[in-house]
C-alpha cells in the first residue's frame, strides 16, 4: 500500500497553525482584556476621585453656611438716592423731609440720601408709601451676628434709638418722651471691658442720659448722626 506522504504533511503542519494561531489569540485576548481592565479601573477611581472631591467641597460650603447661620439682628436702611455732588443730595434730602427724616451719609466719593432705618417689620409700609408717592427707592440690609453680649446690647439700643428717630418723625408728632428709653438703657446687663462693643455701648449709654425729657425734630438730625456712626461700622 502507498501512503501520499505530501498529505500526511500537510495535515501536520494545518494542526501546528492552528495551534499556534489559538495560542497567539488566546495572548492576545488575555493582554487586551488586561489592558482593558486597568484603564477601566483607572477611569473609574478618577471619577470616583473626582466625586469625592465635588461630595468633600459641597460638604465643606455646607459647613460653612451652617456655622455662619442667620444674623442675630438685622437693620433695613431705604436709600432715596446716591450722588457725587453734595448740593443735589441735599436738594433731594429737603424735597422728601416732609414725609419723614431723611439724612445724608457721605461714603468715600459719595452722598448717599437714606430716608430711614428700620426693623424687619418697619421698612416695607415705609417703602410703600414712598412708592405711592412717586419716591424712587432701594433697600439694603444690614447683617450682624454676634461677637458677644456687647453686640447683642449695642445693636437694641441702636434699633431703639431709631425707633425714637421714626416716632419723632410722624408728622403728627411734635415730641417723644424719653424715660421709658432711658430707664431700659439703665437696666441693661453691666458689659465688661474686654468685651468687643464695650466702648460703644458705653457711649449710646450716656448719650441716651443726656438726652432732654423730650426730643422733637429738632433734635432728630443729632440722634440720626450718634447712631448711624455705630452702626456702620457692620456695613460690608
């Protein structure tokens, strides 16, 4: 019998090609599904990475909002108008005097006209009424938060001597007693010097004293001006 050797080897050699084709394509998967896999972890802990840091920042701003919290007192000043020639504010200042109180505030280049200050219940009948008139306004807030006693006591008597102010200014007000203010100032808790607000406390204190029996308009630029000097120093 013959055997076709040519067959025989060629059969051979399709088994060792197809072996060693499986064998490189087997490598070949296994090293690209490695490869795969590490690029696949890498992009996954970057944006793992990239999540922590959005969580840890908003956490962070979170954080600092709560620790801020809301301000202890807030004072709502309404504006009538704002120039950089004095006379124009003062012509603004007499054209509105009539409805209330308005004072001038100088501030680096200009002249703010400030019809009131307020408490968050006041300023909006006051805002209202300008409006109704046709007086052009603005409001702005005043936040303060408290160091300590000697802020929380400056800020009530800065409200109550503006409380005084606004009273005095109705138009069918010609007076206001002050012994119910003075009385209160006189009762309030004795601040200690190493407090932050000691200083000023201690001086609204002894201007409250002096104050006449009874104040009029005449007397309401003096108060406007003791008072709004300490309270602008919590302008921002």
């Amino acid at each position: 019998m013959k055997y076709t050797r040519y067959n025989i080897k060629q059969k051979r050699r399709g088994k060792g090609n197809f072996f060693l084709y499986f064998v490189v394509t087997l490598l070949a998967a296994l090293l690209l599904g490695t490869g795969l896999s590490f690029m696949f972890k890498k992009a996954t802990e970057a944006e793992q990475q990239k999540g922590t840091e959005v969580t840890e920042n908003g956490k962070n701003q979170q954080g600092e909002q709560e620790n801020k919290g809301e301000p202890n007192h807030q004072f709502y000043l309404i504006q009538c108008g704002v120039f950089k020639v004095k006379e124009n504010a003062e012509a603004l200042r007499k054209s509105i005097e009539s409805m209330g109180s308005p004072f001038i505030v100088e501030e680096g280049e200009l002249f703010r006209v400030y019809f009131g200050v307020y408490s968050k219940d006041q300023w909006e009948p006051v805002y209202n009424m300008l409006k109704e008139k046709g007086i052009n306004s603005t409001k702005s807030v005043i936040n303060v938060y408290y160091d300590d006693l000697s802020t929380g006591e400056l800020c009530q008597i800065i409200e109550a001597n503006f409380k005084i102010i606004n009273k005095v200014s109705e138009q069918n007000i010609k007076a206001v007693k002050t012994n119910e203010l003075k009385a209160w100032a006189e009762s309030l808790q004795t601040i200690e010097e190493n407090k932050k607000h000691y200083k000023d406390v201690i001086e609204l204190k002894e201007y409250i004293k002096s104050l006449p029996e009874e104040v009029d308009k005449t007397k309401v630029g003096e108060i406007t001006s003791t008072t709004y000097n300490k309270l602008k120093q919590f302008k921002k």
